[in-house]
C-alpha cells in the first residue's frame, strides 16, 4: 500500500498532457505525406479491392494497441527518447540494432520531407527548391526547439484540420464518383500480399515514425486511463481518415490509379482550384511528418531538457536539408523498406512485453 501511495503521489505530480490533445498528436504524427498523397492508402489497401477494408480494420485496432503499449511503457519508464520502449520491447542484444534503424529512418525521414516539401511548393508555386525546402526546415526547427510542448501543441493544433480536410475531399469524390468498390484493373497488384500483411506492415512502418513522440507524451501523462482513450480515439481518427480516403481511391478507379498525387488529382474533380487548395494540405502534412521525425533523432541524441538540445536541433535540420538534395524518392526507396522490416521485429517485441505485464498484473 505505501508504495502503491508513492508512485500515484508521484505519477499526480507529473507534467501531463491532456488526453484529446495526446489524441490528436497522434493523428498528426501518422498522417503525414504519404498518407495526403493518397499513394500509401492506395498501395496498402485500395488495390486489394473490397479486402482492402479488412486491412483498415486491422490498421486501425494495431494503432490502437501498439499506440497504448508504447505510450504506457513511455509512462512507466518516465522516457526522453525512444531508447528505453525500444529496449523494453525488444532487450538488450537486439536494441542497438533496432535503435539504429529507427534512428537513421527519423533522419532519412525528415530529409525526405524537406525534400517533398520543395518539390511541391516548386511544382504547385513557382518557388525555387532551395527556398521551398529551406522554408520547411525553418517551420520545422521553430516548432521542435521549444521541446515536446510545442510539437503536441502543433501537432494537435494542425491534426483537426488535416483531418477535415481529407474527410471533405473523400466525401465529394465519393460523390462526383458515385459509391462503389469495384476491383483494381488487371495489371495493377497490391505492394503486398493479402489484407493481413498490408495491414500489418503499414502500422509497423508507422508506429516506427510514431514511437518518440509517443513515448515522450507518455512520460508526461500520469495515469494509464488517459492513455488508453488517447490511443483509442487517435486509432479511431485514423482508422476513419483511412477508409474515406480507401473509398474516394476506389470509387474513381481507374482515374486515381493514373497520377503521382491521386488525392490531388481528385480535389481538383471536386473543384477547379483544388488540386492548388490539396497542395496546402499536402505541405501541411509533409510539416506534421517533419516535426515528429526531426524531434524524435534529435531527443534521441540529447534529452530536450538539456541546453544542448536546442543546438542538436538546429544542426540536425541543418544535415536534413543538405542530404535532401539527393532527392525525394531515392531517400523513400532507401529508407521505407528497412524501417518497416525493422518495424515488424518491434511490434512483435511489444506484443511480447504486453503479454509479459499482463500476465504479471501490471
């Protein structure tokens, strides 16, 4: 009894973070550039036709449970980094393999999205490259200086409008389409093999994007309850943003399966400036993406507590843009693949911890 009184005296003294706000942090963490492209929901789930739901479903309960697991292990391991969950899910002899991997893909990832960023404001504006992807880079060093505080407050201010604005789009496309779920034209297959798999692969390779931000905002929230209804009700929102984009893919097959930036392509369906109007969103996303990959490698090399945290943020984003010269989709092919492989063993390592605390009562 007294050291049960002790940690809830302890855990009632902490910094916390309200649950909606986790939530949408959350949200705004996995919905990045590749999910506003439409390309990820279509390779993942729209070219396995009507099954393509099942993954959703499937999806959405894996955000759910591991967003919970690691944001829980974050609280009990008062985490600055994704270092300790790592370790706690996987032990010692694989965790710098693991550490490795997840933080190479945090910088691989922000360097692609520098990289995005100026190809599309080049693209869509008229804006040199350099000034597109270094206007990113400023945005995105404003926001993680001011530590985990800031990215929530960003990434829960910015979350409510991406995921209008991708509900708006879907829901017109759906309309100007007309509601059906027909079958991918021959010649077109899904990047992986059946639902389970897409299913599964697709948290992995985003939960490995997610993992700072969520263990940070766990070392800040004092009670386990908050947490699990931040996890359920982020997983909810994107399990939701998931399947209206899946419909508005599907309902206009073969059209979306034709260009780059198939959401693009159908905003500008909907209305003639909107492929312009989808850009903002799309750069609003590739932000989104940006903050929660640059804060996580730099709180992993030094906790954002620390006065050095500030320099390894600058000189992080720094790197960022002069490797995202390289360009867009060879950092992708590069960088993706491994991470989500990476991703798996992860996700298997926190199903076992799961397991191990469940079955010790904790």
């Amino acid at each position: 009894m007294p050291g049960r009184l002790t940690r809830e005296k302890e855990e009632s003294g902490r910094s916390t973070i309200p649950w909606l706000a986790t939530a949408l942090a959350y949200v705004g963490t996995v919905v990045g550039a590749g999910f506003a492209s439409g390309q990820e929901v279509l390779q993942f789930f729209g070219l396995l036709g009507r099954w393509g739901m099942a993954g959703i479903v499937l999806a959405a309960a894996g955000f759910a449970f591991f967003g919970y697991v690691i944001m829980e292990l974050g609280r009990t391991e008062r985490a600055t980094s994704h270092l300790p969950v790592i370790r706690s899910a996987v032990g010692n002899i694989l965790t710098p393999f693991v550490d490795f991997v997840v933080t190479f893909f945090l910088f691989g990832a922000t360097c692609a999205m520098f990289a995005g960023a100026g190809s599309v404001l080049e693209q869509e504006y008229g804006l040199s490259w350099v000034w597109g992807a270094s206007a990113m880079a400023v945005a995105t060093i404003f926001t993680v200086v001011f530590g985990l505080k800031g990215v929530v407050s960003s990434l829960s201010t910015v979350a409510p409008f991406l995921i209008g604005a991708v509900l708006l789009v879907s829901m017109k496309a759906v309309s100007a389409g007309g509601f059906r779920l027909p079958s991918p034209p021959p010649g077109y297959r899904p990047v992986l093999p059946g639902w389970f798999v897409s299913g599964a692969a697709y948290v992995s390779y985003n939960i490995i994007m997610a993992v700072p931000v969520l263990a940070a905002m766990g070392a800040k929230t004092g009670r386990s309850g908050d947490l699990r209804r931040s996890s359920v009700v982020g997983a909810a929102g994107l399990g939701l943003c998931l399947l209206a984009v899946y419909l508005a893919l599907v309902s206009n097959f073969p059209d979306s399966l034709k260009y780059e930036v198939p959401m693009a392509r159908l905003a500008e369906l909907v209305h003639r400036s909107g492929k312009l109007i989808y850009s903002g969103v799309f750069l609003l996303e590739v932000y989104t993406t940006a903050v929660a990959d640059l804060f996580g490698f730099a709180s992993r090399l030094r906790p954002e507590d620390t006065p050095a945290f500030k320099l390894v943020v600058f000189a992080s984003a720094l790197g960022a843009l002069l490797v995202a010269r390289t360009g867009f989709s060879t950092l992708v092919r590069t960088v993706y693949p491994l991470a989500g492989l990476t991703g798996l063993l992860f996700l298997a390592g926190l199903l076992l911890t799961a397991v191990r605390r469940s079955s010790r009562g904790r």
